[in-house]
C-alpha cells in the first residue's frame, strides 16, 4: 500500500475484491463503507485512532464470539461482517422494553468477558482514568467525587479481564441466528463491572431529545435488572457508574459539549444511592 493509502476506501476495494454497497460515513475517529464481500454484506472500517486500533485488533481476537466476526484486517483497516436487521436496543429503550434490552447487553458482555488465551495490548482502566484525574483537580465538586470513587476501584480491582470499554445501546447490534454482537471496542482490561455502567447513560448520549436513562425511576429499575443479569454486588456497580459518568462528562466539559450534563445527572443518582 502507498503512504496515505490507509484512509482511502479505494486501495482496500482493490485489495480485499470489495463492491460499495452505500455511500461514505465518517465518524470523529474512522471513514466507514458499507461494501458487499463474496455477495454478502460487509463494512469497511478504516481508522488511525490508537482506541480504534485497539478495538480493531480486540475484534479479530474476539473471532465472532459476542463480537461482529471480522472478515479481514490489516492495520487500521477492518472489514466486518455487517448486520441486516433494522431492531436496535436504543428503539427497543424507547419503546417501553428497557430492562430487555438492558438484559441483551449484559447478556452481551457476558460472552466478550470469557477468558480467551492471548489477548492483544490492551489499555489499563488506571491509564484510561486519567483524564478524571486531571478534571478533578480543576473542576472540582462531583468530578472530584467521581475521581476519589474511581481511584479507591482501581487500587483494589476484582474479577479483571478484557473490557469492551464503549458497551451501550447503539455498539450492539442484531446479527439474527447469531445473535446480538457488539461493535466499537476501545480496547481496555481491568474490573468487569466497568463495562456495565455505560448503560445508564444510554440511549439518551446518542439522542437526548428523547430520553429514557434520564427519566423518573429508570435508573433504580435499571440498577436492579443489570446487578441480576451481570451478577453484580449493587454498590460495586453505582461506583462504577459514578466513576465513569464523570470521566465521560470530563471529556464532554473538555469539548463544550452540552451532553455532560446527561452524565452529570446519572452521576448525581449515583452519588445519592451512595451516600
């Protein structure tokens, strides 16, 4: 491949005998192409991130088991097999089937957690933490909070393994006869319970003008289905929450983002659970 090749669709049709199959996405961080392989659905991801990287090579070490299975991959070019069901968790959320979906995902995570032999560089929750870290010294108040709950969890981690590290609603998607896999790893490893608590901040970071994480007692029914499924102690799981709620509205402060204050207010229940 020529220098520069690596973010252009064109060489990797060429390459791996790839026919579009839908226009160009971008995302912040990756160029996606939706291609037929052999006459069957695929997505071409193409990426230079570090977190994509990871998640890519996190992919192919998954092999499909509660994972898209990865048709091919060199560098920062991944080709995915691609779902085809139109059912989404978010709309399923939406639609009054919350805990079913809350349940899917845990039941998700639960197949990404199995111990496997070999796994790729994978980035500590104590390095990913930092950020909240730095936030805390600065903004003070329930970032500094959330920081002392994640530092007293990374002092003392339990039940480690490999983490998703962005397992919510829209990174899992219907596969039919295979099932619900997930897409989109960061690429992480420490405690297991982290995985979970991008749960109660979602669907409503992907579209916040209609909300079910936020809405009155969803987050206690939710703290209820997800320690039963995932076989988590309660409290553990609202220091999780807390914690990753405040690092996620970190990086959304660091970025005038509105959205921290979705984080914000699933950090405050939390925090009052807590206390």
């Amino acid at each position: 491949m020529k220098q520069g090749d690596h973010l252009s669709p064109d060489p990797w049709l060429a390459r791996w005998h790839l026919s579009p199959d839908g226009p160009v996405m971008t995302t912040h961080h990756a160029l996606l192409l939706p291609v037929r392989h052999d006459g069957r659905k695929a997505m071409l991801k193409l990426t230079e991130e570090p977190a994509e990287l990871r998640g890519a090579r996190m992919m192919e070490w998954w092999a499909g088991d509660g994972a898209a299975p990865v048709l091919a991959r060199e560098g920062g070019a991944l080709l995915l097999a691609r779902a085809d069901s139109e059912q989404s968790l978010s709309e399923m959320a939406r639609d009054g089937r919350d805990a079913e979906a809350s349940r899917i995902i845990c039941q998700t995570a639960a197949r990404l957690h199995r111990k496997r032999a070999n796994p790729p560089a994978l980035m500590p929750l104590t390095v990913w933490f930092r950020d909240l870290e730095v936030a805390a010294a600065t903004q003070g108040g329930l970032l500094a909070q959330a920081w002392n709950t994640a530092s007293t969890l990374l002092a003392d981690p339990r039940d480690q393994t490999a983490l998703h590290g962005d397992l919510h609603h829209d990174n899992i998607l219907d596969f039919g006869s295979d099932g619900w896999l997930a897409i989109d790893p960061h690429g992480l490893c420490g405690e297991r319970g982290f995985d979970f608590a991008n749960i109660f901040t979602n669907p409503d970071l992907s579209d916040p003008a209609r909300p079910v994480a936020t809405l009155p007692g969803i987050f206690n029914r939710r703290l209820d289905v997800v320690t039963a499924a995932a076989g988590l102690e309660r409290r553990r799981l609202l220091q999780w929450i807390l914690a990753w709620t405040g690092l996620s509205a970190a990086w959304f402060i660091a970025d005038n983002d509105p959205l921290a204050r979705i984080d914000l207010q699933i950090a405050e229940l939390a925090a009052a659970e807590l206390a």
